[in-house]
C-alpha cells in the first residue's frame, strides 16, 4: 500500500473528506487530494505529523507502512502529542496554527497584538 492509500484508508475511517482534512491542517484542498493521487505529491512532514494527529493513526504506519495502523487500548501514552510532555492538540488548536503559519509576518504581529494580555508589551515570535 502506498502513501496514498494509506492516508485515503486513514481519512475514511475518521470518516472525514478531503475538503475537511484540508480545512483542519491548514492546506489547500487539492494538496489532499495530491497526497491521496497515485502520481500526486508527497506530504510536507509538519503535515504528515498532523494527518497522524488528526486521523489518530500511528505516524510510522501512515509514512512507512509498519507496524500497526491504529493504537491499541491504553496506549495514550504512546501517541504523539502525549509523550515527554508534549501537548495534544484539539481540533480547533490545529485548525488556530494552521490559520496562524498561513499568515504572513506582519499579519502574525498584528494577531499577537491583539490577542496579547498584556496591552503594549513586545514579544519576539518566531
């Protein structure tokens, strides 16, 4: 099974569309519907991270197609986003950053400026 195939077998089984899947990542909706295409492209890594996230699939079985598909019961601790204090992301966390690295600079500025609690101070953001 190729990439393709299995990002397609993910997103059906969380029983979602291309067009959402892109909405939620932050992508274009033809670069889905490039990832799932036989000839298509390749999904950047940053994405492919959250197409695991998203599609609660092991990341190594969705980029290499080891191992097992889904985690099994009790293995929370296991999934990314819970291991070494990582923080797991809702849906609308995922879908805010996806929003959030599609702006440019200046837009990223004007956003922490308005959404920073502490009126007038400057922050560095990467």
């Amino acid at each position: 099974m190729e990439l393709g195939d299995r990002i397609r077998v993910a997103r059906e089984a969380a029983g979602i569309s291309k067009s959402e899947l892109a909405r939620r990542i932050g992508v274009h909706p033809s670069a889905c519907i490039q990832w799932e295409s036989r000839d298509g492209t390749f999904p950047k890594l940053e994405n492919l991270l959250q197409l695991a996230l998203l599609l609660d699939v092991r990341l190594e079985w969705l980029a290499t197609g080891r191992g097992a598909m889904e985690y099994g019961s009790g293995a929370r601790e296991e999934r990314p986003g819970y291991a070494a204090g990582e923080l797991h992301l809702t849906s609308d966390e995922r879908r805010l950053l996806g929003i959030y690295r599609a702006l440019p600079p200046r837009q990223r500025k004007a956003l922490f400026d308005l959404l920073d609690p502490v009126a007038g101070e400057k922050v560095t953001r990467d």
